[in-house]
C-alpha cells in the first residue's frame, strides 16, 4: 500500500512538471487571443480560401502544444468563432499535428508512419468539423452552439466580478480560463495517474499482441488511460513495434493514445458542451480504430 502510495505521488509529480506548462501556455494564449486579437483577424482567416473548418484544421496543425494546451486555446478561439464544425476540427487536429511531432515521428518512425500520420489526422480532423458543423446547421439538441458565445462571467458568481473589476483584460481572462478549466485538468491527471500506475508495464506487449483484431481494439483500449505527453506516443509505438507489434495496431495506438487522453476528455465538456464532448471521444475511437485497419494493408 506504502508503494502504491509513492507511485501515485511520484507518477502525479512526474505528469505536472511534464503537462502543466503546456497548460500554462494554452491558458496565456488563450487570454491573449481574447484580450488583444481582433475578432476581424480570425474571422477573415478562418473565412478566406479552402473554407473554415479546413483552415482551422490547418491552424490547429502547425501550431505546437499537446492535447492539454488545445483546450484552453480554445476556450479563447471560440469567442472569436461561432461556428462549431470550425472549433471541433480545430480540436482535433491539434494534439495530432504539430511541426514538432511530425519531424520526431519521421526521424523515428520513417516516412510511411509520417505520412499516415498526416493524411489521417488531416482527414479525421475535417470530417469531425463537417459532422458537428451539420449537427449545428440542423439545430440538433446539444450541438446548437449556444455554449461557444455565452458569457461565462455569470457561472462563477459574483466574486469573479468584484475580485478582477480593475485587472487588466488580460488577466481577468487568464483567471476565467485557470478559474473554468482548473479543476478539471487536475481531476483528470489524478484520474490518468491512478489508471497509469494499475496498468503494469509488460501489459502493453503482453496483451497486445502482433496479429488479429483483438490486438487494434487492445491497442486502442490501452492507449486511452496510458498517459501519454506530446511526442512521447512517438517514443511508446517504436517501442511497441520493436517488440513485434504489426503497424497497423501500432497506428492505432500511436492516434487513440495521443487524443483521447483522461484530461482532455474530462476538459472537453466543459469546453464545448456534453453531447459535442461524447461524440469527440466516439469518433476519435473509431477513426483511430479505422486508420489502424487501413493502415495495416497499406
């Protein structure tokens, strides 16, 4: 029980150090963005050439940060943007690209690895933001929207307003940001923390295995509560794929571990509302599920 103890501590000490100055810096950007950004600028961005969802794909993509940061990121993109297909595609492209990552995997995986890689993560991305965009368009229970524009202000009560009254905007929205998606990021690292210290090490290459179905649906179940940081799913999947795992298993594991970690799912409902949230994490299973399979015969 003492062990037990110490691994959680050791494991939760270990997981801050490493998670919380990406979530920092999604806090600050997002703060930024809505204290000082003109709605115009991201507006005309995301509204010129290729379409909105297909740019917010393409902005999620090159900008750095794990899947801790992109939540609060978005929490200062959706007041610039109403659109939800646009923040949804956003969101899911993000933890899966990054320049950072993409040069990490082909240096370790090679070049078939990156280029799926890509091509899912950029096709997922844009379906995700198509389906939820259609969802809004058909005004269907949950997917409305409502959630990305209204005043947060209120949900706090009244000592956020008196508390920050002469704060600069900056800081006022960086408290709102820390204030709304605090708590959650920690429930959620103490929730990765415990499932990563109960699953044993040789879990991974002993139940996996190499051939079958049962081994992409395994890869994919151990990939969600196995914690993972930006570019350290890289370093795991080579690991997995030295000890024999096939390739197609191994992309499965290398897209479900990085997106559906325990703390972005828990941040996610609060960011963009419950059913959007429930829907991110069914579609994230199966697409990496699918990509998986495709993968495999490629």
């Amino acid at each position: 029980m003492i062990q037990l103890i110490t691994n959680f501590f050791s494991t939760f000490t270990h997981f801050i150090i490493l998670v919380l100055p990406y979530f920092i810096l999604g806090a600050v950007l997002s703060a930024l963005l809505q204290s000082y950004l003109k709605t115009s600028v991201i507006t005309n961005y995301i509204n010129k050439g290729l379409g909105p969802i297909i740019n917010a794909c393409l902005l999620g993509a090159i900008l750095p940060g794990c899947a801790c940061t992109t939540m609060p990121m978005i929490e200062g993109l959706k007041s610039k943007v109403k659109s939800l297909g646009t923040i949804s595609s956003f969101l899911m492209a993000s933890p899966l690209l990054s320049p950072q990552t993409i040069i990490l995997t082909y240096g370790l995986l090679g070049l078939k690895f990156t280029l799926g890689r890509i091509f899912f993560a950029l096709f997922g991305s844009i379906t995700f933001g198509f389906i939820c965009q259609q969802l809004q368009n058909k005004n269907i229970s949950g997917f409305h929207g409502n959630y990305l524009s209204h005043n947060h202000d209120h949900d706090h009560g009244s000592c956020t307003h008196t508390k920050h009254d002469h704060a600069s905007p900056f800081f006022k929205n960086l408290w709102k940001i820390f204030n709304r998606l605090g708590k959650y990021f920690f429930i959620g690292m103490i929730l990765a923390t415990l499932l990563t210290i109960l699953i044993p090490n040789e879990a991974i290459p002993t139940y996996i295995g190499s051939a079958g179905l049962l081994s992409f649906l395994l890869a994919l179940l151990i990939g969600i509560p196995l914690y993972v940081h930006e570019g350290e799913e890289i370093l795991v999947t080579l690991s997995l794929i030295t000890l024999g795992l096939d390739n197609g298993p191994a992309m499965t594991f290398l897209l479900g571990s990085i997106g559906t970690c325990i703390p972005t799912v828990i941040m996610a409902r609060e960011v963009i509302g419950k059913k959007p949230s429930l829907l991110y994490v069914a579609f994230w299973l199966s697409f990496a599920l699918i990509a998986g399979l495709i993968f495999q015969f490629i």
